[in-house]
C-alpha cells in the first residue's frame, strides 16, 4: 500500500464529494461560526504583501545570514510529517557519544521575517493561533511563509532556530542547554510510513537520500532509541500518556519537541529569569479523579490499576492493558474532568498532564502565538509589551478555536458527512449534470 492511500489521503482514497448547495451551506456555517468567534479568515493586503516580499529571493537571504550564525549544514538532519503535509517547521539531528548525547531539534526560524516591527506581526497578535477545521484551515501567519522561506525543506538551505541538548546518557537529563540561530539543510523529508520502514529496513534509506554516504538509518536508530527511553521516563515520572500504542515515528517527534520545549522552558526561567509564555496546566481535584477512574472500572473489560496512588500512573497502566474498543471512552473520561491548560507569564503551578515542573512552547512558532513570542524572547532577551494580556488573549482564542471546530464538526455530521474523512480527505465539489 502507498503512503498515500495508507494516509487516507485524497490522493490515496479520493476527496468526498458533495454538491454545490451543499458547498454553499458549508461556505455560509464557516461564516456564521468566524462571526461568533470573532475567527479572521482573510488576510489584510498589506499583510499578504509582505509575506510576499520576504519570500522572492531565499538563498540570496540564507547567504546574507551565514557570518552570523551557526552553519549546521553538513549535520545529518531530517525532517518527519504526515504525508499529506504541505510545510516542514522542524527536523531533528543526534550524535550519540560515548559520554552524553547530543540532540539538536532545529525550528524554521520564523522570526527573522516576522517581529514586532512587521504587519504579519501584529496580525498574529490578533488571530493568536491557527484554526483547524476539517478540510479548511485559517492560518495565524501567511500560508505563503510555511510554504517558502519557513519550511525546511530537503536539499535546500534554510534559517532556522535551533535548540542543542547534551544529554546525561544514563538519566537522560541535560547536561547543557544552547539555543541559537542557525542555517540547516534537511538530508530527507520523511513521512511517519517512511520513517517506520526505515526503523524496519535500514537499506530503504537509499531509496530516500540524495547522497549515499549520509548515515540517515543509523541516526534514525539512535533517535528512536532515545525517544523510547525519554517516553518510558516521562511515564515512569506520571507523565500522562493517552495514546499508548503511538508508532515508533510519531512517537519520535513527540519525544524530541517535548524535551525542546522544556530545554527552552527552563532556559528562560532559571536560566535568564525571564517572563514567557508558559503553559500552565492545573490538576483536578481528588474528586474529580475519582469520577473518571471510577466511569473507567465500570467500562467492559477494563480494570483500574489499584497499584498506584498516582492516578495518572494508574491510567497509563490501565490504557495500556485495555481492548482497543474502550480506549476512546478512558480518553473521554479522562479529558471530561480535566481542568483547561493556559497560557501564563508566570510559570509555576506547572503542567500537570505531563509532570513537568515548568513548561511552555516553542516548536510551533507558525501556528502558535506562545511560540512565536518564546522565539523572540529567547532571540532578544526581552519580554514583549502586554504580556500578561497577550497569554490571557491566546488561551481565550484557543478556547473559541477548539469550540469553533466543535460546532463545524456537528454541522458536518448534521448534514450527513462523515467529520473524519472530510478531514482525512478533503472536498471535492462536483456538478451532478456534468
């Protein structure tokens, strides 16, 4: 089977169809739900402009960058995404020593274009994150800066920010944290498919490279095999793990951002003493967990680990060891009683679903706020203007997002498409006279 069709993508098993006036109830739902969330669609012209202008001459700009920062570019590095995706904000690179391993998770560097002196800028400011409907997408920053100047693509050079770890070999804790600007270029793009054949079948790697003697298998391995450790301390910690039987790929990337975003989290806080945007998530009462471990132990063929006084803990286990028809009722047990995580200038209250002590973001700073100002913070040694109100402000608009994207998802059904596979698929609309 292709990646494609394995993907369900609307290459591999075709879009879905629908007609013309159902294309026009869609449009004006759209509309009515942008309305009530107060979600901008369309870009302003002199924002589109200068998204525009930033992206006519890449290389010419990579060159202009190279005296000033690290080049990376004879690195082994690579990138993996779905394989529908259409832009690749972030690759990772590993070299395991005898004493440390050293891990670098490079992030397109999406302030050198947009800062507090741009229109895109001010503009991202408002919109706060990118929104995700199915088959339809509205963008915090130009779509035309992923697709070009910000997306790491193979084979060519690219700005990016990246985060270099050593890491303590046995326990895995940093040993050094660096963060700078840096100019990369990506050995392969890899899908999660490609990524799982190459852990599978080392020699695929040919197939995938443009130079031969580029180690891309070995890294993979020693990346997986990093990746395997970290997930199995973050659960050994009572790191909440909801999808317990995620491929090795996926798992790979979550790993890896994860242990970036907590290496910059913990540079800004203790490092540097700086305000950020940190994500705060409070934990649920004794009660509250009582009532989802208890709907959990009344689900057929499922039974509560009693091992454990850490409930969370008592869930990995549980989730681990249930049929795979009840997993999407622990999950919703689960979600029903956890508080929302926000967005906080003042870190501490920590992330409860992870264990992290400190936590926030910076591995996706095209389609979210926290993490373009992480970026800038990090860059710049300074706290952006307001930004107490700026994190109040991004959790609100996160929350009207998730509730947007409800109510479309409703509204598909309603009108009798399957939410899943218009997301999976995409739309097509076709004329029935044709």
């Amino acid at each position: 089977m292709s990646d494609q069709a394995e993907a369900g993508t609307a290459a591999g098993q075709g879009p879905v169809d629908i007609d013309e006036e159902l294309a026009r109830h869609l449009a004006n739902k759209r509309e009515d739900l942008f309305e009530k969330f107060d979600i901008r669609d369309d870009f302003p012209p002199a924002v589109r402009q200068e998204a525009e202008d930033l992206t006519d001459d890449v290389q010419s700009e990579v060159e202009a960058e190279l005296d000033d920062r690290q080049d990376l570019r004879e690195m082994t590095t690579w990138t993996t995404d779905p394989v529908d995706a259409q832009d690749f904000d972030d690759a990772i690179s590993i070299d395991v020593r005898d004493d440390e391993i050293v891990l670098w998770v490079h992030i397109a560097d999406v302030t050198h274009y947009v800062n507090p002196d741009t229109e895109m800028w001010s503009e991202a400011l408002k919109r706060a994150n990118t929104v995700y409907l199915p088959a339809y997408t509205i963008h915090m920053l130009p779509p035309v800066l992923a697709e070009t100047v910000c997306s790491l693509v193979a084979h060519e050079d690219r700005l990016a920010h990246t985060v270099e770890m050593h890491l303590d070999p046995d326990t895995l804790s940093y040993e050094t944290i660096d963060i700078y600007k840096s100019v990369i270029r990506s050995d392969a793009r890899l899908t999660y498919a490609q990524a799982e054949s190459l852990l599978d079948d080392p020699e695929s790697a040919d197939d995938l490279l443009e130079d031969p003697e580029v180690d891309l298998a070995a890294k993979c391995e020693q990346v997986w095999n990093l990746a395997d450790q970290l997930h199995e301390q973050r659960k050994e910690d009572g790191s909440l793990v909801l999808n317990p039987r995620r491929d090795r790929a996926h798992t790979i990337i979550e790993e890896c951002m994860l242990k970036a975003n907590k290496a910059v989290t913990h540079t800004l806080q203790w490092d540097r003493g700086l305000e950020a945007m940190f994500r705060v998530h409070p934990q649920p009462t004794p009660d509250q967990w009582n009532e989802a471990l208890q709907e959990i132990q009344e689900l057929n063929g499922v039974s509560v680990s009693a091992s454990h006084e850490d409930p969370r803990k008592a869930v990995n286990e549980t989730l681990e060891a249930a049929p795979e028809r009840q997993l999407n009722q622990i999950q919703r047990a689960v979600m029903k009683v956890m508080p929302r995580a926000k967005y906080m200038s003042d870190p501490f209250g920590g992330h409860h679903a992870l264990n992290f002590e400190i936590y926030g973001h910076f591995t996706s700073p095209i389609r979210r706020l926290s993490d373009l100002v992480n970026h800038w913070i990090v860059y710049t040694d300074e706290v952006v203007a307001d930004l107490g109100d700026l994190c109040s402000h991004a959790s609100d608009k996160q929350k009207d997002a998730e509730q947007c994207e409800r109510e479309y998802r409703q509204f598909l059904e309603e009108v009798g498409l399957d939410p899943a596979a218009v997301n999976n698929r995409g739309l097509e609309v076709v004329d029935e006279d044709a």
